[in-house]
C-alpha cells in the first residue's frame, strides 16, 4: 500500500520527534521498522493549460513525473504549457502482509498515525 506524507506534515513529526525522512526511509519514533519512501508531489490545482496528462488530483513521484516529459519546480509541475500546483511530500510503501499472529507493519503504521499523532 502506497501513502502519501506531505513536506508539511513530516517536518512537524519531526520537529515534535515523532517521526523522521532520511536515507530514503521513513522511522517512526519507537517503531523499529523503515519504511520506504520516495519524493512525491500531489498535485492540487490546474494552473494554465489542458490537464492532458491526467495529473490533477494525483500523488506522483519524481520519477513517474520525468517519464512523462514534466518538470518539478518548487510547488509547480511544469509540461509543456501546463503549469499545476502541488503539494511536495513523499510516497511510503507499506507492505501489504498477509494477518498473523503478531500486528502486521501496516497496522502498526495505521495505529501511530491515528493514536499517536
């Protein structure tokens, strides 16, 4: 499962130690998993332009970005003559495990984001 953590957010975990981006990973105060994480954008508002991409309204990594010919700047993407609006922040992947006995990464994740936050 992919969740997307605004800039805003994780630096506000951080500065109240609660969680922390380095090394391409996410650490969550007393969890000792890493989650993997990547540079993203959500992007929030058509600025100029058609959306002939189809990117308003969605989370997408630098990466996805590249391939399809935009360019991140700031709090923009630029393609073309379409300008957007976005939000920075990052991807975490959290595996999607099958239940067992013990609470899964992704419950655990679950449960520090909605009690602990």
């Amino acid at each position: 499962m992919k969740l997307f953590l605004s800039q805003q957010m994780l630096e506000e975990w951080a500065a109240s130690d609660k969680a922390d981006v380095h090394d391409n990973g996410l650490l969550l105060a007393g969890q000792p998993v890493r989650y993997p994480v990547a540079p993203a954008v959500h992007v929030t508002q058509l600025v100029s332009g058609p959306d002939d991409l189809k990117l308003l309204r969605k989370v997408k990594t630098d990466a996805q970005l590249q391939a399809v010919g935009a360019e991140r700047l700031a709090d923009s993407v630029v393609a073309g003559d379409t300008a957007y609006d976005v939000v920075s922040g990052y991807v975490v992947q959290v595996p999607d495990d099958a239940p067992t006995s013990e609470p899964a990464e992704t419950e655990l994740l679950a449960e520090f984001l909605l009690h602990k936050l």
